[in-house]
C-alpha cells in the first residue's frame, strides 16, 4: 500500500531489516536497527527480498509479529519489512473495509505536511472536492473563537441563491461597494423594533436608488443635508450657524433662516424702499434706505422684477402746491395703481397708493406723476417701496 502519514523518523513507519540464513523462511523479533517487528494486520505491511516487493501470494503474516515467506530464502538474501503503523488500533483501516471509517479517527502523533485527497473528502453531509464545499441538507454553522475573515483576492464576494446571484461585496479600488445583481429589486435595512420588525431604509433600485426612510432623519448639532454636491455643496440645508436654527442655502450663500423663535428671515429677498429727494415728476434720484438684491435703479426710478412671482408696491406723497395732484404705479408704462387729489383748499395734498401685482421677470416698475399734475415736494415727504411676496 503507498505510504501516508507522517514521516518514518516519528514511529507511523518502521523499518526491520533481516540477513537470511539458508531456507529461513520465518523472520521476526528484533531487526538490525534493533526495533522489534510489530503490525496490526497483512494491509499493514510490506515485504522486500533483496530490494524486490514481494505480493501478497509470496508471504504469510501471522499474529502481527512475525512474517513467513512461501519459499525458504538462500543464505545472506536480505529481507526488508516496512511495518506501517498510521492510526490507533480502535481506528484501524484495512483494505476489507473499503477505506471506509467507523467512529473516530485518531492520527497518531499528529499528521505532518499534506494530506492529499484528491477524490475529495465527505465528512457526515458535507463534501469538500476541488473548489467547492456542499452539504446535502440543513445549515452550515461556521463557530469560531476569534473572527471570521473572508479573503477574495478578486475583490468580490458574491451570494447566491440556488446558484442565481442577488447580491455581491465588492472592492471598487478600495471603495467597500454593495452590490444587488437583481434588476430592479431594492436593498433593505431591516431590524427589530420593541418585538416587531420594520424596514429602516429601503433603496429603491428601480428609481434609481431613490432611499425610503421608515421613520425620522437625525441630523447632529452642525450637521448639513447637501443637494448636488458635486456642483459646489449647494443647496444646502444646515443648522450649523446655531443649534436651535434651520437655515437654507443656494449658490453657497444663506438663502432663509429660522431661529430657535420661529422667525424667518430672508436675506435674500427682493425688496427696495427710496426717499424722493431729487425729482418731481418721478420717484428717482432720491435715498435709497433699502435695495436687496440691488434691483432698484435710482437713477431711471424703475424696480426691476428678477423673478417671475408676486409683488407688493406702496407710493406716497406730498404735493409741492395746491391744484391736482395725481400720481401712480406703472408697469412697463401701464398703470397699476394711482391716486388722485384735486382739492384746492389745501396748500398740500398727501395722498398714497398700493397693488399686489403679478410681475414677469425683468417687468419694470416705477412711480410717476400722470396727466397734468403738480409736482411732488422734494423735500423727503414722498417715498417708494416693494417687496417679492411670493
């Protein structure tokens, strides 16, 4: 039988070596190293005559400590005998037994270097051959006392199920990437809440991995939510300039605030209010108090409209002498609103006007006298104002 186990120098083999004398058939005992002959059974052994193997018909074994040979040898034949001695006796393999184990299987000594079975091994239900490891039925448990590491050193691990893919743990150049293989199914985040079982996060792959939360956000104290982050973080919704505040950004500029007392202030938001100061036929060349978004012109008295939406306007004044006195709001030269006051019995006339109009952006809008009119006192009595509403 081929020799397995391990090596010669720890007991599994032994060698006994005898110098025949004429006709000696019987050859036990102690051998030339001096180690005396000892087997489990005829599988267990094999025999050499003058450097010849000798077949199973050539010998008999007998009693497991001595070896008697068919035909006597001649004087000075040297007799070789390999006694192989792989496992503990309770655990003894012969050939009548189909190389198959019954019970336990001790390695006496330990095995050293490679064992090599290259039919595969079954253990129970479990069949390890070639690149593969099955079990017939039930679940593999793998318990261990430290970590369990899987190394792929092609990068990916990849599940399956009745060998159809689902899913893979893949190393996208360093980057940890999950993977689902299935078109669009979705990945889950599931767990157990006080007892019963809910979907935290559900990706629906089918629109483009768009995240499903089963409950709240959490944010941390000076944590943002980015938009397009790859066009320079924006927009941004942030609670970073105070804890207790929401603020909304665009363009990497702070668009809306609300504070921890829920008032909303927009930085942003167009709005102008000018003193008429310089001009008594239109609302120009005066002081600008107020002009967000820098959409007042002072010099053509006009308010620029930058976005399509909803405006407020409010115009009042001071006549500069008595007679009519009638001015308006236009747009783009059509009039939104106007006043108009023509009692002579007043030195002054004061009178004021407003609209809430839907403008187009970059409609123009403006306050200016009509008709035939006095003029407007210059003297700061007159102001202009607006606002986007919506």
């Amino acid at each position: 039988m081929p020799y397995i186990g391990t090596s010669p120098s720890q007991g599994v083999r032994r060698v006994h070596t005898y110098t025949a004398t004429a006709n000696q058939t019987s050859f036990s005992g102690a051998g030339a190293e001096g180690a005396t002959l000892s087997y489990k059974d005829s599988n267990f052994v094999d025999v050499y005559q003058n450097g010849v193997k000798l077949g199973d018909a050539d010998y008999t074994a007998t009693s497991g400590t001595a070896i008697v040979l068919g035909t006597g040898a001649t004087v000075s034949d040297l007799v070789v005998i390999v006694a192989y001695d792989v496992f503990s006796a309770a655990d003894t393999v012969s050939k009548a037994d189909g190389g198959q184990f019954d019970g336990a299987v001790t390695f006496a000594g330990g095995v050293s270097g490679v064992l090599d079975a290259d039919g595969g091994i079954t253990v129970d239900n479990i069949t390890i051959d070639g690149t593969e490891i099955d079990l017939s039925s039930g679940d593999l448990t793998i318990d261990v006392a430290g970590d369990i590491i899987l190394d792929a050193d092609g990068g990916d691990v990849i599940l399956k199920d009745g060998g159809n893919e689902i899913g893979r743990l893949i190393n996208d150049s360093t980057d940890f990437n999950i993977q689902c293989a299935t078109q669009d199914k979705d990945i889950k985040f599931s767990g157990n809440d006080g007892g019963s079982g809910v979907n935290a996060l559900i990706l629906d792959m089918s629109d483009a991995g768009t995240a499903k939360f089963n409950h709240d956000i959490h944010i941390p104290n000076g944590g943002n939510i980015y938009f397009l982050a790859s066009s320079g973080y924006s927009p941004i919704i942030s609670n970073s300039s105070d804890t207790n505040s929401l603020s909304f950004f665009t363009g990497n500029n702070q668009r809306m605030n609300i504070d921890g007392n829920g008032y909303v202030t927009m930085p942003n938001q167009p709005a102008f209010y000018m003193v008429n100061t310089g001009n008594n036929s239109a609302m120009k060349q005066g002081t600008e108090t107020v002009d967000k978004g820098g959409h007042w012109n002072n010099v053509t008295g006009n308010f620029i409209a930058p976005v399509d939406g909803t405006y407020y306007f409010y115009l009042f004044g001071q006549s500069a002498g008595n007679g009519i006195f009638y001015w308006g709001i236009q747009n783009n030269g059509s009039t939104l609103a106007s006043w108009y006051n023509a009692d002579s019995s007043d030195t002054y006339h004061h009178a004021s006007c407003a609209c809430v109009v839907n403008l187009s952006a970059n409609d123009a809008v403006t306050g200016v006298k009509l008709g035939t009119s006095t003029t407007m006192n210059t003297g700061g009595q007159n102001g202009f104002l607006g606002y986007l509403i919506s």
